[in-house]
C-alpha cells in the first residue's frame, strides 16, 4: 500500500476551515480521523494533557487527559495535530511527544500556535465577527470573547490570544 502523502501545515488548515461546523467550532476528532489519525483518552494523570505517538505498524494516534475540560481537551486535539504534521520527523524517530504544562520550547510553540489557528479558522471568526456586526476594527470586548470562546469550544484564553493575533482589537484588560 502506497503511504500517504506527507500533509502540510497549508492542508490542515484547510480542511479545518471545512470542518468547522456553521462556521463555528472544528470538529477536531474528525479532522484527525481524515489523517489517519485515532484519538483517545487516556488516564495520564496530573501534569500532562495529551500526547501524539507513532506505533511500531506506521500508526500515528493522539492521546489525550481523561480528566481535562472539553475546551482543554480540543485543543491538545489540535495540538497534537500539529505535532503530527509540523514535527513528523519527531514523531517518527521519538515515537512520542508528550504534553506537559510547563514545557514553553520552540516546538511547543509551534504546536500551540497552529492549534489556535485550527481550532478558530481566521475565515470561521471574520465570519461569526460579521454576523455579530461588528467590523475589523471593532472592540471585542469581554461579553464576545465569550460568545466566541463559547462558539468555538475553546477557552476564552486561547479566543484572546488567536483574536489579538488575527489583530482584533481586545483590549488589554483582565476576563476574570
Ligand atoms: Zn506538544
């Protein structure tokens, strides 16, 4: 059987534009499934929220924490994900990358940036910013950041960052 080809960062983002349900949130288990990719939960307790790992027979899966919050949980989904398609040597020569919370390297950066990107597509949240009719330049102010988080599935931390990175005006102010 021949492999498949080698999917880029370009691919991913695309298919999770189609994958984002009415425009809004990305079913990211789906999205892994359309790689070849199987997620599961997996009980690995305090401390680390998921893991991507490449099996002996070519099978790439994600894991991820049986204890975290559907929002956590999508976006080590994505996360992951990343992994998968921007560290693909990593993941096939240490067969496993894992996600802890204090780990702030380069490819974990990496990763949790692309998660961002797939988890609010930048055509899914200029389209929810219009329909709230507000423009471009628009405040986002506490009350949307949480329509959005909420739209989404993520937390309002990752809608912040990913919104401020698409240069949406969010104030800097606290969510508490
Ligand atoms: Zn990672």
């Amino acid at each position: 059987m021949d492999k498949a080809p080698a999917l880029t960062k370009e691919d991913l983002i695309k298919l999770a534009e189609e994958h984002a349900q009415d425009g809004n949130s990305v079913d990211v288990v789906k999205l892994a499934n359309r790689f070849g990719i199987k997620v599961y939960e997996y009980p690995f307790g305090e401390g680390v929220s998921g893991a991507v790992r490449k099996k002996e027979n070519g099978e790439v899966s994600i894991y991820i924490s049986d204890q975290d919050s559907v929002a956590r949980q999508r976006f080590s989904i994505a996360h992951e994900l990343a992994h998968a398609v921007l560290h693909k040597d990593l993941v096939d020569s240490h067969k496993v990358i894992k996600r802890s919370k204090n780990d702030f390297s380069n490819i974990e950066i990496e990763a949790n940036k692309l998660a961002e990107e797939i988890l609010m597509p930048e055509k899914a949240i200029s389209r929810f910013i219009k329909e709230e009719n507000l423009d471009k330049n628009a405040e986002i102010n506490s009350s949307i950041i949480q329509k959005i988080a909420e739209a989404f599935k993520v937390s309002t931390m990752v809608a912040i960052i990913r919104l401020r990175n698409l240069n949406y005006n969010v104030p800097y102010i606290s969510y508490a």
